[in-house]
C-alpha cells in the first residue's frame, strides 16, 4: 500500500476513537498488557533476531534488548496508563460573556500523533498506550535495528483491537526504510504533531526536514553537583546510580561538577564507580585526586570535548569548580536542558539552583534516573521534551492533548 494511502488510513481509523468510553478505552489497554505477558516468548525470540544484527558493546543495545522482566515492566506500566483517568472532555475554563455567550476550553486529542525512533522497542507499546487513552491515533516509525521487535509488538496490539472490533489502523507501523521517514515528515494534513525519540542527530534532523509540527525531544547531556555542604553517602548513592542505573537512557550522568572545598572526597565519592567499571574523563585538578586511587585503566585525562558529550555508556567526565555559580554556569554551557541535579545540605543553595538551573527536571537531593514519565506518576511516557513550547519534561496524557472552545449562543451576532 502507498505511504499516503497508509497515512489516509490512519486518519480516518482516529475517527472511531472519539467515540469509544473510558471504560473500553482501559479494558482494551488491560487487554494489550495480559497479552504482552502471554506472548513473552514470542517478544523475545522477535528481539533475539535483533540483537544478533548489533554489536552488545553498541550503546543502543541495551536500549533495543527486551527481557522477560522488561516486558513485565511494560504491561505494569501499560495497566498504569489503564488505571489514570482520561484528560479528555476536561473542561479547563468555563465562563459566560456579558453577552450571553457560553464558552468552555476542553481537552481534545491531538488526532494523529507521528513517532520516529531508533532501537527503542519499548516505545512502541508506550506510544500506543498513551495515544489510545489520549483518543490519538499514531504512526510508529521505528528504526531497522528494532524491526523484527517492532513488528511482533504491534502484531499484539492488533491481535487486541481486532478481537474489540477496532480498526487496527489507529495503532500503524511504517516499514523501517528511509523512504517512510521521508514521507512521514511531509504527512501535512494527515499528522498533526511529529514526536522524534533517539539520538541528537535524529532530533535534529527530524526538526530540520519536518513540514508537520514538532516536539522535540532532546538529548539528555546530564550533570550532578556536589557542594561544599553535601553529605558525602547520599552524594555517593545518588552519583552511583545516577551513572550506573542504566547508562544507556537519556537520564543517566555524564558529567559530575565538585566543589573545590570537597576534592579530597573524590576518591570515596568515585569508588562505587570504579566497582561497576566506569571509565573517568578527569580535568587535571580531579585527575590528580584520583591518580593511583582510582584504577589507572579506567582513569583519563578529560579534554574540552568531554564536557557536553552524553555517553550513553559506562564513561563519564569530572570537574572540579570553584563554587556554586561556576556550576551553574558549567552547566549552562554544556547542558541540553533535560535533567540536572544538586547535592546539598544548604536550602540557600538548593534553593538557587533549582531557581536558575534551565533544564526540563532539575533535583537537589535526587539522582536524575528519575526522570521518567512511570516515576512522575504519568503511567508511561511517549517522550522527555526539552523544549518550551506546549509541553517540557516527561510527557504523559495531558501532553498528548489540545483543546478546543465550545461557544453556546442564543441567537447572537456581532455588532458592525
């Protein structure tokens, strides 16, 4: 079928959503959930034929790889989506105008919601999850490194809508060739926003070559700021986890900026990480701490490049700075604006940071692995967006809607 009969198909098929109840709406999701738990077997044996095309020291391995726990994750936060109430109909301003008119501002779905990514099969359900409570349709564009996943995950979600009568089209996978890339950021008409989830280099140039609107979804270039008061285990916890979690999602710590008064800590605070292996770009005042007390094969010397890389691995630089607006300053150069994070015993400096810091989710306290749409209690997220305009941060149902004003008269009409 031609690409623009596809996109036709999924427009008309978004239709039939506006008309399903909540209640449907969420028993259908329950039932995508129990069937993704079924079909674990399948899923796996799907991803295994993707995983074999990948390198396993690839940084997009980790993210392409699926396991039965992972897949168990996913229909917990598929049954999560189920569970929240729907944003749709919510009347958000209700008022009548001295001239009688009746207007109210209601949540409505976007429509058609378009999804390019990379190895990320997890997505996939995320992104149908979410639009489906959201009364969206969605185009899925998944890269070639996660095709046989991604075709045997939608395969499930079709499966489910079949058996309740849905026309499958509201859930469509484009092939996974340049060609639909090309032709879905010039869906004028059929897509109403373009959601790009995967490395800078693909946000970019969705953003660059798309006709359809676009909410970005940056890169996450992350950092944790170690101050002159901080508590040395909770820094040591949350710098750990924060790095060592799970290195290949856009949360996870690239650069960690340590107040000059703390540097003899350094040894301690980067001990967890010398256990897990993590390779350190120091600048020379944190490579002379660490020289001969961190091991000397996973111990480099940092260069400017180093700060403002997101590793997506087992690496990640050191900075000593001066005080608390060096770090913040640091910060504002090199940052993509998606997590940053303080570790503080001073609510005056918390305080500023969290104040001054631009970022999409900014932590005093916290590790940045948090940010997460399951762990803001979104249910799931179909992206972290790094932008300002209409949503910042993890983006959950209300992120998926916009609004219309229903006006209500009696016979008005406006004076010449």
């Amino acid at each position: 079928m031609a690409l623009q009969a596809i996109f036709e198909q999924t427009q008309k098929a978004s239709r039939q959503l506006t008309a399903l109840s909540e209640e449907a709406v969420s028993a259908i999701l329950l039932d995508v959930a129990e069937a993704a738990e079924e079909q674990i077997p399948t899923l796996l044996e799907e991803n295994r034929k993707d995983l074999e095309r990948m390198r396993p020291d690839d940084p997009k391995y980790d993210r392409l790889k699926l396991t039965e726990q992972r897949i168990k994750a996913i229909a917990g936060d598929i049954r999560n989506v189920a569970a929240l109430a729907s944003p749709l109909r919510e009347v958000l301003v209700q008022r009548e105008m001295p001239n009688g008119l009746q207007l109210s501002k209601v949540r409505v779905p976007m429509g058609v919601v378009g999804v390019i990514y990379e190895a990320r099969p997890n997505v996939t359900f995320d992104v149908f999850s979410l639009c489906f409570k959201t009364g969206n349709a969605c185009i899925l564009k998944g890269g070639s490194d996660a095709s046989f996943s991604n075709q045997a995950i939608v395969s499930v979600i079709h499966q489910v809508l079949a058996r309740h009568g849905i026309n499958t089209a509201v859930a469509t996978l484009l092939p996974p060739d340049r060609t639909a890339t090309e032709a879905l950021l010039q869906a004028v008409g059929y897509v109403d926003v373009l959601i790009p989830r995967g490395s800078q280099q693909l946000i970019n140039y969705v953003r660059q070559q798309a006709k359809v609107p676009v909410i970005e979804t940056g890169a996450g270039i992350v950092h944790t700021y170690v101050d002159e008061t901080a508590d040395l285990d909770k820094a040591k916890a949350i710098v750990h986890n924060a790095k060592t979690r799970r290195v290949s999602v856009c949360n996870a710590l690239d650069c960690l900026l340590l107040h000059q008064e703390r540097i003899q800590d350094l040894p301690v605070l980067a001990a967890p990480l010398a256990e897990a292996g993590v390779e350190i770009y120091a600048d020379e005042f944190a490579y002379a701490v660490l020289e001969g007390k961190y091991p000397q094969e996973l111990l480099k010397q940092a260069t400017e490049a180093h700060f403002g890389t997101e590793f997506l691995s087992m690496r990640m630089a050191v900075k000593i700075v001066s005080d608390l607006e060096a770090a913040i300053n640091h910060i504002a150069t090199y940052s993509s604006k998606h997590s940053e994070a303080i570790v503080s015993e001073s609510e005056e400096h918390i305080s500023i940071f969290l104040n001054k810091v631009d970022a999409a989710a900014v932590y005093a306290n916290a590790s940045t692995a948090f940010t997460d749409g399951a762990q803001f209690g979104l249910g799931a997220e179909i992206g972290i967006s790094t932008q300002k305009l209409h949503a910042r941060g993890p983006m959950g149902l209300e992120e998926l809607t916009s609004y219309k004003w229903l006006v209500k008269g009696n016979g008005q009409v406006r004076p010449a």
